[in-house]
C-alpha cells in the first residue's frame, strides 16, 4: 500500500497569486502641430486652451495671438496683431482672454469676436499671467518687481505686492518671473531671479511668508546673471510650493548645470524635496489636483522633456521627449496637457492609476 503524501507545513504552502500592479502612468504624445511665419519657426511662450475642447490660443515673439483647433485634421490658426513683441502671459476667464507681453501691457480681448476691451499699462515686461481657480482674479507680474492682483473681468486693480528685491545680491537688474495661486484662491506665490518666492493674501494683498531658494541663481565675474526660479505652483492642499528652473552653473545657464525643481513647506521655509537631471530649465511645473505627481516641463537647453515626478518629488515615474518647450496648459484633471515651443503646438495625454 503506497504511503499517503505528507501533509504540507506552512513553509511549502503555495504563496497567493501577487496583486496586479496599477497600470503605469504614462505620457502621450497625441499630436503636434508646426507652427511657421514666412518659413521661419517662430517661438511661441504662451499657451492656454478653452477647456474640455482642443482649442488652444498661442502668443508667440511676433506679438500675434493665435487661435488653433487641434482638433482639426489640419489645423488653420487664425491670428491677430495683439502686442508690440514678445506675448508672454495668457488666461482665459469667462468673458475675456487676458494677455501681456514685453511692450508693457496687459491686453483683455473678447473672447467671441476677438476685439481688443482695454489694455492697461505696467512699467516693465510683464512676463506672466495667472488666474485664480474661480476665473475672479487675475495675477501679473511685471520686470519692476511688483505683482498686480485685478478683477478678472473689469480689470478693477485690487492690490500691488511690493516685497521683492529690485537688484540681485550682485547689484544686477532683477525679474519677476512667475506666480501662482493656491487652489482655494486665498493665497498668491510670486518668484524672482535671486531665488525667492513670496506668499501673499490676496483678500488684503500683506506678504506672509518668503522662501529662499538660493542653488537657482548665481553669476559670473563678466557681469553675466544666471538661472532664477522660472516657474511656481501650489500643492492642492495649499501647504507647499514646487519652484522650477535650474541649478545655475558657473559659467553658463545651461552648460554645467542640472535641470531643477524644489518643493518647500512655505510656512516653515524648509525644503521637502529636490529634484535634478538634466541639462535644461525647468520651465513650467505644476501638481496633479489631488497630488499623485508633479509635472515638470523642460525648455532651453540639451534634450528637455515632460517628466513626471513622484508625489514624494524624488524620483521620475514617467517623462517623453520634447522639442524646445516654453510654456504648458494642464486641464483640471491632468489628463491633458498642451505645450507651446520654437514652432509648434503639441497635445499630450497623461494616464494615471485611479
């Protein structure tokens, strides 16, 4: 009689079938559009498209506005004389689209026929526009260092935020680069070329906090600047702010020098994350509404691209290549994402595990 098989000890048992891994977040390509002006390839620094459409406008350094139907086989933009030069800053609320630009200005058009409603006059470049989540207000932020809170749709000025340095540590000219609002609109980040950001209210426009972020600025002995915080966001609880540029190099913005990207409790000032690769600035970053990544768009410089960064901002889950990128518009889901660059309009989808 053949022996009966030994019973099983919990060493040999079978280990249960390992759970399914979430599917990879991933970054699509979905089309691209080249963009030419009497066969050159003009840049295009501004970009934001009317959402849950593929209608996006673009303003570029011919001081034309564009607006494009990505959805279109083959896209016809229609353009219009909007600015002097260079257009910089785009919003849209829900009456107006809201631009600025080099030559001073910032400029609400109707958003229907396209005609020019006001413009009101800054005393330097006004570099970038933002807008507050409910559409109600809007941010600019000007080369005289000051930041302009106004109505979103009567252009009403409600505060200027002076709190920024007009010189660099070196006695150079500084810039006001960015802003952002915090996601329940109370709050405004603005970012200079030294290295640093300032929180605001915007209910009374008083400055409650300054971060200092020194590794994204420097200079040299020829009198050249370098580097300086390109771009802002708020985490989607409000509680910290991913700055993005790059780690300025000793001789160059570019050459010896890492892609950067930082992200800081702005209470306390202290740095939560620091994130590096590559040889370009960081020109845009932005959150995932509910905080599962940070996006990071790649501009001037070697090989930039999009790179998803994990919510800790230590380490890439996805990226996908770009050309020289100046500006992102990311929807409200972060499921799509357009960029504006030296000659073309691209659309990209963005898939993230549920």
């Amino acid at each position: 009689m053949a022996d009966s098989p030994a019973p099983k000890d919990a060493a040999t048992k079978e280990a249960p079938a390992a759970a399914a891994k979430p599917p990879a977040v991933e970054i699509k390509n979905v089309k691209t559009f080249e963009l030419k002006d009497d066969k050159l390839k003009p840049d295009y620094y501004s970009i934001v498209a009317v959402p849950d459409s593929d209608l996006v406008f673009v303003g570029g350094d011919t001081g034309k506005i564009l607006a494009i139907d990505m959805a279109a086989e083959k896209p016809t933009p229609t353009a219009w004389d909007a600015h002097v030069s260079f257009v910089t800053g785009l919003v849209l609320t829900p009456k107006h689209l809201v631009s600025s630009g080099s030559d001073h200005q910032v400029i609400w058009w109707d958003r229907e026929t396209r005609e020019r409603v006001r413009a009101i006059p800054h005393p330097k470049w006004v570099r970038h526009l933002s807008l507050s989540r409910d559409g109600k207000m809007i941010a600019s932020v000007c080369d005289d260092m000051v930041g302009r809170l106004w109505d979103a749709e009567s252009g009403r000025p409600l505060h200027e935020l002076k709190g920024h340095a007009l010189r660099t540590p070196y006695d150079f000219v500084s810039k006001l680069y960015a802003s952002a609002f915090s996601p329940d609109g109370k709050l405004l980040a603005t970012v200079d070329q030294a290295g640093h950001a300032l929180i605001w209210e915007t209910a009374t426009g008083r400055r409650i906090a300054a971060v200092h972020a020194p590794f994204f600025y420097t200079h040299d002995t020829n009198g050249h600047t370098y580097g300086g915080i390109r771009s802002v966001d708020f985490s989607p609880d409000g509680q910290r702010i991913a700055l993005g540029g790059n780690l300025a190099g000793d001789t160059s913005t570019i050459l010896r020098s890492n892609a950067l990207i930082q992200v800081f409790d702005w209470r306390s000032g202290k740095l939560a994350s620091d994130f590096r690769g590559g040889n370009f600035f960081y020109e845009r970053v932005r959150f995932h509404h509910q905080g599962k990544w940070l996006l990071g768009m790649g501009g001037a410089g070697s090989d930039p691209k999009l790179t998803l960064i994990d919510r800790d901002g230590k380490s890439p889950v996805a990226e996908a290549k770009l050309g020289l990128m100046f500006d992102l518009w990311l929807s409200e889901n972060a499921d799509v994402c357009f960029t504006a660059g030296r000659g073309s309009v691209s659309k990209w989808s963005i898939s993230s595990p549920s």
